[in-house]
C-alpha cells in the first residue's frame, strides 16, 4: 500500500483543495491529511485565525472521499514523526512550497512532490472577493444587515 501525506490549513474548503487532494490520493492508496491546528496557524504560519475551527475542518476534510485519514498539524517539526508513524511514501505539496526548507529535508525520509496549484484559486483570493462584494453591497438583501467586521471599518463606506 502506498501512503501519501499532504499539509494545510484548508480554511474555507475550496475547488483548489479538491482538486489538490483529488489529484494527491491518485499517487497512491491511502491520502493522510494534515490540518493545521488554530494555534499553529496563527502562531507558527502567520495566518490570520482560520474561519473555521480545527474540529471543523477536519470534519469538512474527512467528508471528502479522496481522504482517508485526518490528523493535526500543531509543529513544523512534525513531519518526520508523522512520516514514520504513518509509513508515508510520499508527501505532496502545492507548488507554491516547491523549494521550501520547510519540506525540501523531507527528501531524505520519503518522495516528495509539488503539485500545480489551481489556477486563479485560493483561499486569499475568496476572501478578498467576499470583502469585497460585502462593502460594494451592503444590506443587499431588506433583511440582511450590513456586515460588521474589524476588517470593514478600515474601508471607505460609499452612500
């Protein structure tokens, strides 16, 4: 059986993770995903706080039929023990990580590989198309009040 591991935050589960999951479980048997803890997101990667939490991501993750195991990622340090623990063949990433030290070391303990991302698609660019629909039509629909967020307040309203 060949074991594939990929990592990520999978925050607002898009086509773009789909189809890097998808494309993932086909190099193999059995797909490990690796969800970011809230924690390690926005402590160790710099991220903004998830939208969803971590149970619910992985729950999100599990329901997806190419994965077959969800487990958390709270250290970059991780990756070595995740790949013994779970006999890992061969660790996938998306091609924006292609060169990272960050997975590059990983060549010594299993095949590592660099998937295309999807092009025109990830989770900045969805949030930045909701903010922006959010502040252009505000209060759109009669019983929807307009959105209140920390984000909203730093833009220029329009009348």
């Amino acid at each position: 059986m060949r074991r594939i591991l990929t990592y990520g935050t999978f925050d607002l589960l898009h086509w773009g993770h789909i189809h890097l999951l998808k494309r993932a479980r086909a190099l193999g048997d059995y797909l490990i995903v690796a969800a970011s803890t809230d924690n390690f997101a926005v402590r160790a990667k710099h991220q903004r706080a998830p939208y969803h939490q971590f149970h619910t991501r992985c729950d999100m993750l599990e329901a997806v039929r190419y994965v077959d195991l969800v487990i958390g990622e709270s250290s970059w340090e991780q990756k070595v023990d995740d790949i013994r623990r779970y006999h890992v063949d061969t660790v996938v990433m998306g091609s924006n990580w292609k060169g990272s030290g960050r997975f590059e070391y990983l060549r010594d303990y299993c095949d590592l590989v660099y998937l295309p991302n999807t092009p025109g698609m990830s989770t900045n660019k969805i949030r930045r198309d909701l903010l922006a629909d959010a502040v252009t039509v505000p209060g759109a629909l009669p019983a929807e009040p307009a959105p209140l967020t920390t984000q909203l307040t730093a833009l220029p309203r329009t009348a």
